[in-house]
C-alpha cells in the first residue's frame, strides 16, 4: 500500500485525536504516503508532526464535491483520488454517497465510519477511530509523545520554569470559572513560578477577564501571554513549559500529546471518551466546573 487519504472533519481537538491512528497507520504500513484532510488550523501540525505528508483544508470548496449528485469533477481531486490506495473517512454517509463517489473516482479501498463513538459506548475516542480501521487498541493513557524537533537546549533551559494556561474552549459549559484561573496565576506567582497565559481568536473576552483578575506581576519575567499564534508556534513554546492548566479544549490536547503534564478540567464532557492523551495528564472533573477547587488544582502540578 502506497497512499491513505484520511479525511476528518471537526474542531482542533477532533483533529488533533487522529494523530496518534494516524502514527499507528504509518507503523502498520511501512513507506505508505498519507494525505490528511482535517480542521485547516491542525494541518501543519501533522506534517510538523510528521504524521501526514500532504494536507488539505476540509472547509475547501473543492472537498464539497464527495456529497454531491453529479460525483466527483475536479480535475486534481480526481488525480488525487486516483492515486489513493484507501481513503478513510471518519463522518457519517448514511446515503452511501461518498462511498459512491470514492469509488467512481478510483479508490481501491474506502473505509467510512462515524467519527465518535454511538452512545451507548464509552470507549476513548482513539481506541475507537483505531477500531474502526482495524488497529488494535492503541491505549489512550499510554501513547508516546509527539515532538517538534525545533527546540534548542538554550532556549529551552530559558522558559523550561513557565507554567502554560489556557483558560478557553470551544464551549462556554466547558469553561473552569475565570476567577479560579485567576486565583491560580497568584498562588503560581506566589511560589516564584511564571505563567504563559494562551489564547486563540474565541478566547480575548475570557482572557480580558482573567487579566482583570489580576494585579501586576511581582517581576515582568513572570507573566507572558502567547495571542492567536499558530499551531505550530503554540506547540514550540509548550514543549518549553514544565506543566499546563486548562480546559477540556484543543490546546490541552495538544499539551498532552506533546508530553508536557497537564492537569485538564472537565465539564460536562466525560473523560472516559475525551481524556487527553499523553504520558502526564491528569484529569479534574466534579459534579459542577464550580466543584473543581483551586487547591485540587494546584495539587495536581507538577512544581
């Protein structure tokens, strides 16, 4: 087998859960090429990662044409697909178009499933998606950590001290309290530890908050905020934190993948499905975001 297209869509997080199939895949089939086509924001990650060589935007026109009538018409779709050995595509068909449509364009082997889990199971959405093509259990608590090999010992042992938080999500209902956050970076700043605050374009609102939170640093060196940077960048500076805090959201994700401990608050997600996955993560979760105290926090650091 030569190529796999992998097409799935979803936010970070849903994209960022592939990567560890994806590594999977590429050990089962040694030397095949894999194109990903996922959440724009995650694709250069996978080829940094080297989990995929070629990456496409599923928000592209083009990608519309698997749901269409007339089939599949344009011309480098089609070469793409030509070329394709199987094409595993991670959404729901329940009309078997894009089954149709891949097979018209000459992929040999198709694989469709749906891309999380029915219900009624409580499997880990990577054990799933490895299932679903055949994989056996990968073991969400137990994956290696993915590297960027772009970190330089000088510039680690520089920033290897911050504690990286992240205090957004994609859902509000999936939001640890602002306040508590707040009442985090104090206690860090209290024992001497800098805090790299993140935030992504949905997060300014919640991150005004949190600085209003706040009074001034002890020292300017303490505090550092990362805004709307890519990916990539965002994972460079994570690689040389010593732990995270965050939501249930596609940073903390991404935190975990990477290694880095990471203590990940849940809502109303249920971790038995969503955990991050990594060699260092905890996991906080109460009844209520508002039962999830700052001390079981702090407790829960790496420090």
């Amino acid at each position: 087998m030569n190529s796999i297209l992998v097409i799935r869509p979803g936010a970070i997080g849903d994209a960022l859960l592939t990567f560890p199939v994806l590594k999977a895949l590429r050990e089962q089939y040694d030397g095949m090429r894999i194109t990903l086509v996922s959440n724009a924001q995650v694709l250069p990650l996978a080829q940094a990662f080297g989990v995929a060589e070629q990456a496409f935007d599923f928000q592209d026109i083009q990608w519309s044409e698997l749901f269409s009538s007339n089939g599949i018409r344009t011309s480098s779709m089609r070469d793409l697909l030509e070329q394709t050995d199987l094409a595993i595509c991670w959404m729901r068909d329940p009309d078997g178009i894009i089954e149709h449509n891949l097979k018209m364009s000459g992929v040999k082997q198709i694989i469709i499933a749906p891309g999380r889990p029915s219900e009624s199971e409580r499997v880990h959405i990577v054990d799933y998606l490895a299932h679903t093509v055949g994989l056996p259990i990968i073991g969400a608590r137990f994956i290696a950590p993915l590297s960027l090999q772009t970190v330089t010992p000088s510039s680690k042992d520089i920033t290897n001290r911050f504690v990286a938080i992240h205090p957004g999500s994609g859902a509000v209902e999936k939001c640890w309290p602002i306040s508590r956050f707040a009442e985090v970076i104090k206690r860090l700043w209290e024992q001497n530890y800098p805090v790299l605050l993140l935030a992504g374009p949905a997060d300014s609102e919640r991150v005004d908050d949190v600085l209003k939170h706040l009074s001034l640093p002890p020292k300017p060196e303490m505090f550092k905020m990362l805004k709307h940077a890519p990916l990539v960048e965002v994972a460079q500076r994570l690689q040389q934190c010593r732990c995270y805090l965050g939501n249930d959201s596609g940073i903390t994700h991404l935190a975990a993948m990477l290694g880095v401990p990471t203590v990940a608050i849940f809502g109303p997600t249920d971790p038995a499905i969503w955990r991050p996955v990594g060699p260092f993560v905890k996991v906080l979760q109460g009844h209520t975001l508002e039962d999830v105290t700052v001390d079981a926090t702090i407790a829960c650091f790496d420090l």
